[in-house]
C-alpha cells in the first residue's frame, strides 16, 4: 500500500493550519479542539502537548485514544472525494477531521457537525 505523504507531516503543522481556516470564517480554535477530540477521543490537554512533539499526522490518527464510532455518519466530499468512499482507513479518518472542520468554517451548527 503506498504511503501518502500527510501521514508523514508532522502534526505539529498540519493542525494549526486546520484551527486558521476555522478562524479565518470566524470560528474559534475551541470549536476545532472540541471537534478533534469529539472524533479521537484525545483530551484538549493532550492535543496541545502533541502539539510540541514530533507526533507525525498518521500517528496522531493511529494512536488515538477512542475514535467515535458516529464518525461513520460523516459523509460529502472534500477534496473533491466522497469521504465514505475513501479506501485506505487512515486517509478516511483524516478526510473527516478536515470534513467536519469544513463544515465549522461553513457555518454549520456544532450538534449538527458532531452528528447528536
């Protein structure tokens, strides 16, 4: 299986960069941890010290704590790509971190985001 090269990012880069489009559409760092951990079942605590690591992004994905199983529910594209119709498991959990910060930067309410 060939390895993509966001696995590898660290995610000590790539996570700052999904909390600034979140702030760029007026949205708060908070919404995007309350995300985050809604989907990995990490603590904001914890995500803020991986934030001082060299945690790469696959690892972060690959260690999480307890991924929510309502993230089956999170369909649409991104990227042009249907996030249930995503192949490799890893990519598919990161396509819907970036699904359900795309729907925060869209304006989407968060129980709708968090699927309650």
């Amino acid at each position: 299986m060939k390895e993509e090269k966001v696995f590898e990012m660290l995610f000590s880069k790539v996570y700052p960069m999904l909390i600034a489009k979140a702030e760029r559409k007026g949205r708060t760092r908070e919404e995007v941890e309350e995300i985050t951990c809604w989907l990995t079942g990490y603590s904001k605590e914890t995500i803020n010290q991986l934030l001082n690591t060299d945690l790469s992004y696959g690892d972060f994905f690959r260690q999480a704590p307890n991924l929510n199983p309502n993230r089956k529910l999170i369909k649409g594209s991104i990227c042009g790509v249907r996030v249930e119709n995503i192949e490799n498991p890893l990519m598919q959990e990161i396509r819907c971190l970036d699904k359900l910060v795309d729907e925060l930067a869209k304006g989407k309410k968060m129980e709708n985001i968090l699927r309650k």
